[in-house]
C-alpha cells in the first residue's frame, strides 16, 4: 500500500493497533548476512492487547516504513496508541535518554561516550534498509561519480559542474557550466552520519570533514530539515546536489546518480542494489551492521541501515506487551509491507537473530 508522500517537516502522528504476532526463531546466531530477503510468513491474528501509549521519534529515513506499518494496522489493536514524531536520529536518541519515549528510529549507533546517558540498558532492533541515493538536478545528465570527486563536490571544492573531474567521469555528457549548490540535512541525522561514514571510507584523504550526525558544513551550501527539506532543496534548486533516502528521493521525483562501488562498478540506488550490499554485511553481537561501501559488482556503495531503539526493561507490563507486538509485526508482514515503500527487507540471517532478541525485552 503506497503511502500519501507529503510528509517529513512535520511530525506525523498516528493512532494504530499493534499486532502481537507469536514469533518464533530456530537461532541467535549473528552469521554473515545471507543471500535472499525475507520470506516470513503472514502470522495468525494475536489476541487484544491492553491499553498501551508507544511514543517514538527520531529517523526521517525510515519513517515511510513506520508510516506503512503504523497505517497498515491502525485497526487490528484499537487499545494500543503509537506516536511517531519523527525529527532525526539525533532527536530520537536523546529522546529516548530523557524519557520522552518508549522508542526511538536511529539509522546511526549510540556513541559510545553517551551510552551512559541512557536510563538503562537498550537494544537495537534491525528494520529495513535501503540506499541513501545522491540526487542532483540538472537536466538531460545522468551523472557517474567517484567518490572522491563526491567528496570534493561536497567539501565544496568541487564548484562548478563543468569541472575537469566531473568530465572525467561522465564522457559524452554535456555539463553545463552551473554553479553547484550542495544541499545537507540542518538536523542531527543519521542519514548525515552514514553518508559520511561512507565518505570517510571511500574516498581516503579528499574528505576532510569526518563522520557525524551534524558536520561543519562549507559556507554557501543550503539546509533542511529531514529527507524530505533536502529533497525539496534539490527539486526547486537547479544545478543542487543532495543525499536523500531512497523512499523520499522516489516520491519527490528526483534523479539520482550511479556511484562507483568498491569493486570498482558504477552502480544505480535499487532495492536490488541495496541486497547486493546487505549480502555482504556481517552482523555484531548488538545486532548492528555496516553495509556501506560493501564489496560485489553489484552492491550499492551508500546502503544504510536503520534500526528501532528499546530498553531492555519496560516498567509498564502493557507498554512492554506493546513494543514486543510491534517488533513482532515488523518482522513478519511488515517485512513485506517493505518493498511496497521503497525499503529493501533484511536477509534471513539478521531477521533470525531480531527476532530472538524480542526475548530480552522483559519488566
């Protein structure tokens, strides 16, 4: 069911129904991820669940998937009310360390450093994952590009998208000699953080300016808040260039250009591209993973990962039967309900191991 896509500057909150699907899982094994996506079957209806308020915030980048979800169940668990504000993974962290709410959507991990900030233990729950595509707006150019010249393009180096570099890159295209408007998120992001992260490993010394949810930007770029402010910077703005999810680039119509991968192809952001990556991610203890640069002909170089933040320890029996029925559902039908908005569903190895990590959530 393809969502209403004019979203993302404003929090969006739903009253839904969670469903508490019995989930089984053979193994808590953390093996490379395997080939094939998820094949989880639709799961009986649960019984009712008690009254429950679900508050969450944080990642823009997954938020079409809660979307989908939330949407999709509104009806099966009338009891059980989910907000989602959305606001960045930044927001949705420190969110979750103060209290505000029961869950929080991070494509980012928690630094370490502010692992003590949290009121306790908390657990990293895989969703989906999809491409963070670089989207440009300059007609009739589908654009190939290094990641080092990426790099130089967003350090701002880069100026003009005639430049020798770029031709390089793009023979027989004809470039225009338009000034480059560099467009990044205004918010703390995760999706800022992996875009980054790929930056700082694959481009080598042409990035200067580390990985982060919040960069220091170069002077003259623009800002905006969420996937969908940078991807309304690119749509309105000729000669911009962003880094935009793969579900909000879609819905906004934007062009994206093919990177070159680690093996050395130019490769197109697909959710087939995106499984490609995931095929070669290995999953921690923690149940995070980095696909980002991953090695295969086929591997979309900037596939991100994005996860749901829990406590380990609920003190509400009713909200912890909740998320535990919310986790459920997102790892059967909502597996499916992925493609349907533009997200890549996980492979069997990562799902397995999720799945039996529902387990530690306890009172």
């Amino acid at each position: 069911m393809k969502r209403s896509r004019a979203r993302m500057l404003v929090p969006l909150v739903l009253t839904i129904g969670l469903l508490a699907a019995a989930c089984g899982s053979s193994s808590s094994s953390t093996p490379k991820g395997d080939k094939g996506g998820s094949t989880s079957p639709t799961t009986a209806a649960a019984p009712k669940l008690a009254a429950a308020t679900l508050n969450g915030s944080g990642s823009t980048f997954q938020q079409a998937f809660d979307e989908a979800v939330i949407t999709e169940f509104q009806a099966a668990q009338p009891a059980v009310k989910v907000v989602y504000g959305g606001g960045g993974s930044g927001k949705g962290q420190t969110d979750l360390q103060g209290g505000l709410v029961q869950w929080a959507g991070s494509d980012s991990t928690v630094k370490p450093e502010d692992v003590a900030k949290y009121k306790g233990r908390f657990l990293y729950f895989p969703t989906v994952a999809a491409p963070i595509t670089v989207s440009y707006n300059l007609s009739g150019v589908k654009l190939k590009l290094s990641p080092q010249t990426l790099a130089k393009i967003f350090e701002g180096q880069i100026t003009k998208w005639d430049d020798a570099a770029v031709k390089a890159e793009n023979a027989g295209a004809t470039l225009p000699s338009t000034a480059i408007t560099v467009a990044h998120r205004s918010d703390g992001s995760g999706t800022t953080a992996n875009f980054t992260k790929y930056l700082v490993a694959a481009a080598g010394p042409a990035w200067t300016l580390g990985t982060d949810k919040v960069v220091a930007w170069p002077s003259g770029t623009q800002a905006g808040e969420g996937n969908g402010g940078v991807a309304q910077i690119v749509k309105s703005t000729t000669g911009s260039i962003g880094y935009v999810d793969y579900s909000d680039a879609k819905a906004a119509g934007l062009v994206f250009a093919s990177l070159k991968n680690a093996s050395g192809s130019f490769v197109e952001p697909s959710l087939e591209s995106a499984t490609a990556a995931l095929e070669a991610a290995t999953l921690a203890a923690d149940l995070t993973y980095n696909p980002l640069n991953a090695t295969g002909a086929k591997a979309y170089p900037i596939t991100s990962p994005t996860y749901i933040l829990v406590y380990s320890t609920q003190a509400d029996p009713a909200v912890k039967a909740a998320i535990k029925g919310f986790l459920e559902f997102i790892y059967a039908d909502g597996q499916k309900t992925a493609t349907t908005v533009d997200f890549a569903p996980l492979p069997k190895a990562i799902l397995t191991a999720a799945k039996a990590q529902i387990t530690k959530i306890g009172v």
